[in-house]
C-alpha cells in the first residue's frame, strides 16, 4: 500500500466531520506573463484553526501532491513558502496555519496561450486529520486578467527559502543514548526543519544559549547510522527570514 493511500486509509473515520462543509477551498491565482514563463500560484484556504502541510509534513501526515495537466507541452514548477512548526497533542507537523499560496511557474515549450488543470491530494488539520482531494483550473494568456492574485503570488514568492550560509557544520552524534543532529551556526535560528532521503525526522531543534549550536533529536529511524554520507536539505529562519542549505553527512 502506497504512503498516500495508507494515510487516507488510516484517517477515513475523520471525514464525516467535514461532510456538511469543507473547511480548505482550493484555487490557482494569478496570470502574470513575463514573456517566457506564468507565474500563478496554488492557493489553499482554510477554515479558522485548520493547517496544511510542507513538502516535509513533521512526524506524522504527508505533503501535498500535485498532478498536472496542461493543454499543451509546458513545464510546471511549484514552489514552497517557508512553514511553521505545529506542536500539540498529536505531536509536531511542519506547515501552514490557514491560508498559503504555493507559487508555481509555468514554462510552455512554444509560444501561445495555455489552460492549466491541477489535482491535488493534500491533507487539512484541526482536532482531527482529513485526507483532501480537490481539482482547479486556469487560463493562462498573454495578457494579465488576475492582477490581485499576481500580487499575491510574488508576496508569497518572496517567502520562498533563499539560499543559506550559515550552517557551518553539521554531524549525527549520541544525546542521552539517543540519536541527534547537531548543527553549527554563525546566528540564531528561529526554527530548524530537516529533510533526507531516509524515513528520519529532526524534531525541533534545542539552542545553545548564544544561538549557535543546534541539536535536533532523530526519531522514525532504527538506524541512524543510515544517515551517514546522506545529503540532506536544511530549512531554517532567521529574522523572521527562510533560508535552505543542502549539507552531506560525515
């Protein structure tokens, strides 16, 4: 069984309680043409209370899927804005807290207008999990009609993940008996999120008091030795600021 149908499978029971009103609604926003590529943007709205997830979904939950189908050859890039960190009595999940727009950039192969679908299978939550589907679509010519919504995409844009510098080391060691990353800083992060290739997840990072060492503990992994020599992607804030650097494990 897949990862994505194990999860719906697993949360099946939560979704009477969105029977009478779906608390997402999901759209593509914005049209902006800059003589080679679109810019829109998939936008997720949520209910009050509810959040969605990262490409990285914390330790539990998965990211969203997004399946393309444009009306002619084009090449379809999504992007993701810097997310938050969630902790409750479910545990951690890395994320967005009501509404986010992930930009997307679309390059056709030739010249001309183009209709753009997207299917996405994502998931929402609050007090409970709900597996979501949900389908949009939009036009996409050589004249802006959605100015709004392109401001909005360039605003969410600009919070995408820059590249870093300032994680100078990184290494897996033993804390307490158990698994953790710890990380070499020249400033203070605001939060930490680690991604591998490997089923691991780094919880939320402990500071030094100056800041400039992290450890993340290492759980969902029975062998952490796995991780030596992966190349893992490291998101973190700083100023209120997302930053991402790509590390190789001693």
């Amino acid at each position: 069984m897949t990862i994505r149908l194990a999860f719906a499978a697993a949360l099946a029971l939560a979704l009477p309680a969105a029977a009478d009103g779906k608390p997402w609604r999901v759209s593509l926003t914005g049209d902006r043409f800059d003589g080679a590529a679109w810019h829109t943007g998939v936008l997720i709205e949520l209910a009050p209370g509810w959040k969605t997830y990262w490409r990285m979904p914390g330790d539990s939950g998965i990211p969203p899927e997004f399946t393309w189908t444009p009306s002619r050859p084009a090449k379809v890039d999504v992007q993701f804005p810097a997310p938050a960190r969630h902790i409750d009595k479910g545990g951690e999940t890395v994320g967005y807290l009501q509404d986010v727009i992930f930009p997307v950039t679309v390059t056709p192969e030739g010249p001309g207008a183009l209709d753009l679908k997207l299917g996405l299978f994502f998931a929402v939550c609050k007090d409970v999990c709900i597996p979501a589907q949900a389908e949009a679509s939009i036009s996409l010519g050589l004249e802006q009609r959605d100015p709004l919504g392109s401001a909005r995409v360039e605003a969410a844009r600009s919070a995408v993940p820059a590249a870093g510098h300032a994680i100078t080391s990184a290494e897996i060691l033993s804390d307490g008996g158990k698994p953790a990353l710890r990380l070499t800083l020249t400033e203070r992060p605001g939060d930490i999120f680690v991604e591998s290739a490997t089923t691991a997840y780094f919880h939320a990072p402990v500071l030094s008091a100056d800041g400039r060492e992290a450890r993340l503990a290492i759980g969902s992994l029975a062998d952490a030795a796995r991780l030596r020599g992966q190349t893992v992607t490291i998101t973190y804030l700083i100023g209120g600021k997302g930053y991402e650097q790509t590390l190789t494990l001693p």
